[in-house]
C-alpha cells in the first residue's frame, strides 16, 4: 500500500467503490473550502485570482494526459466531452459497444436524431470487451470513428488503445471514455483523438470536475458544434460580433466553469502526479489480487477478466446460490462498501485500501457460505 498516499484520506477501510465514487482526499476539500472562503471576501482580485486554478488544472490533466494545455480543455464531466464529440462529426458511422455504459450510448442516438452520424452497435464476448479483432470485423468504409471505454464499467476489461489506433488507422478518430482509468491506469492515452474523463471517481477530485484532450486531427474534423462564449477567438470583447471558435481545445468551453471545482481537480491532480500513476498502479493491483482470492475462497465467480494484464481496478462477481443484495447486506455488516447490480458485485479498490479490507471481505463471505 502506498502509505504516503494513503495518510492523505479519511475513507473506511471496506470502502470498495471507486469505480462509482472516489472520496476525495483532505487535500482536495481544504482547496474547495478555501476556494469558496475566498469567494466569499469578494474583493477586486478575487474573480481573477479564482480563475487562475483553471490555467493550473489543465496544465496537471495535460501533462498526465501525454498532452499540453493548447489540446487540454476542463469539462464538468466526461458526458459534455462525449456530446462535443458526437456532435461534432458530421457524417458517418461511429462504432461503439452495445455493452459500454449509457454515457457512452447518448451522445451518438442523438447526434444520429440529428440525421449526423449513425452509430453500429459492437458486441463483445461476455466478460470480454473491444478487442482489435471484433473492430476489425466491423470496419467498412463509412466509419469514421470508434468509441471506447479505456476500461469497461462491469468487468474491468482493459482495452488495448495502441492496437485499437492501429486497427482503425490515421483517418478515423479514436475517441475515449477514460473515467474508468485515469490516474489509475498507465495507458498510451496519446493513441486517442479524443480523451474525456470525469473526476470524480478514481481521480478523487468530487463532482463536477473533468477535462479533455483532443488531437489535431480532431480539432481539424469536429466541428465546434457547441461552442459558447467562452470559447472563441477574443472572448473578453464584447461586440455584438459573432467571433470564431477558438484555434485550439478551448473551443469545447461553453462557459466559465466553477473555479471552486477547478480548484478541487487542480489539487486532485497534484496528489496523482505525486505519487505516480504507476505507483497507484501497482498498489490497486495487489488489493486485486488479495480480494480475487477471497471471493474464489468463497465459491464466488469472477467475472472480469482472469488476466491480470487484461483488467484494471474492478472485480465484478457474483455468489452462486446468493441474490447481490444478499450479499450486499452481509458486506455492509462487516463494514464493506462494495456496488451492488442486479447480477452482480463489483469490488474496485484503490491504492489508499489497506492489506485488512480482504479480511472483512473474507468474513463477510465466509458468513454466507458457512466458511467454504
């Protein structure tokens, strides 16, 4: 366990959900609470002097992106950077996997509403998810972009983004839902045209935080369908003139964020780049590998991927003979906070969950099954 990292949080030790939700750490609530004490004194530098966390966030988001602040834009969620994208694209067919997670499915039924792009539905093997083989298969001329997730929100399946830009090749945009992955996961993020993420689950940073990144090659096919005020050329003039988006990513703005958030993601994103994603890495990958185990112990099938390589901080189960919310209720009584589905458990730790969370896991199974 990291335990520098670990000393910057106050979550319970059976807390297992951050593929849903990531505590901040006290870092990131002393930035809001000073953010908005600041606010609150309103004096003439305040405005400005708020703002400048923006500048801040997406300098740390680039540089852990592989990127730099010109292609590097703050959203308030990865499902705005998902809806830029789709609208943006003008013609075409857009792969995306029937499996992905709704916020990944909305943006292109709309843009398709639109009489824009018409989106071909990927099924992936269960427990698998978009390999090179099953996007090669559904390659035909028309498709002008494929939609991922860097790792799937059920199973944990880590898709490979290298071999997927070499699948699809130069012309089409590789777009990427990183939410599942960012600052726990070393990926080649530099593969994809088009990287959204929100912050508030493994980066830890609360609501209302994200950013993305774009390529040139996407900044010079997607048109700026939503571009507001704040992104365009000379956005300080007011003139009554209609002014051109602006040359780089900031023509994904739409308005001024909050610079509280900003402020929350800037510290959220120092604590990463601290530490090291590959450190934080390497930590959730030994949780995994403790809480596997004891689910296996306990007669538990495992549903994400049996490959270490080929899955990320998520473990989706289930506990033959045992309804989730059985289970669910069994966990909660030890402590352990875990994602119930209607199927399924999900168990995603992070690198601040300590060696003794699979001991409450243990107990709690071992309670059901009668210490199989």
């Amino acid at each position: 366990m990291l335990t520098s990292y670990a000393a910057c949080f106050d979550t319970p030790a059976g807390y297992l959900d951050f593929a849903r939700f990531g505590p901040p750490s006290r870092d990131v609530v002393a930035a809001t609470a000073g953010a908005m004490e600041e606010s609150a004194l309103a004096r003439h530098t305040t405005v400005d002097g708020l703002m400048r966390a923006d500048a801040v966030a997406r300098e740390r988001a680039a540089r852990l992106a592989g990127s730099d602040v010109g292609h590097t834009v703050l959203l308030p969620n990865a499902s705005t950077g998902l809806f830029h994208a789709a609208l943006g694209l003008r013609q075409g067919v857009v792969l995306a996997p029937r499996t992905d997670f709704p916020a990944n499915h909305y943006p292109w039924r709309r843009s398709a509403e639109l009489g824009r792009t018409t989106p071909r539905w990927l099924d992936p093997l269960p427990g698998g998810g978009v390999t090179p083989d099953l996007v090669r298969a559904a390659l035909t001329d028309d498709v002008v972009a494929l939609s991922v997730s860097a790792v799937d929100f059920r199973t944990g399946f880590r898709a490979d983004l290298a071999a997927l830009r070499e699948v699809i090749g130069a012309d089409r945009l590789l777009i990427v839902d990183g939410i599942q992955a960012f600052g726990a996961v070393t990926m080649p993020w530099e593969a994809a045209d088009v990287l959204v993420a929100g912050g508030q689950k493994w980066l830890r940073a609360g609501w209302a935080t994200g950013f993305a990144t774009l390529s040139d090659r996407a900044l010079e096919v997607l048109e700026p369908v939503l571009t507001g005020w704040t992104g365009v050329a000379d956005a300080g003039v007011f003139d009554g003139e209609e002014h051109p988006p602006a040359r780089d990513a900031g023509r994904w703005s739409v308005t001024h964020l909050s610079p509280v958030t900003a402020a929350a993601f800037a510290a959220a994103l120092e604590l990463v780049e601290r530490h090291t994603v590959a450190a934080i890495e390497e930590a959730i990958a030994a949780r995994m590998t403790e809480l596997t185990d004891v689910v296996e112990r306990a007669g538990g099938l495992v549903l994400s991927p049996g490959d270490p390589a080929r899955r990320a901080g998520i473990l989706s189960f289930t506990l033959p003979d045992h309804d989730p919310s059985v289970v669910a209720k069994a966990l909660h009584a030890e402590g352990v906070t875990p994602t119930v589905r209607g199927d399924s458990l999900r168990f995603s730790p992070h690198a601040s969950t300590p060696p003794q969370t699979a001991a409450l896991v243990a107990a709690a199974l071992s309670a059901l099954t009668g210490g199989r």
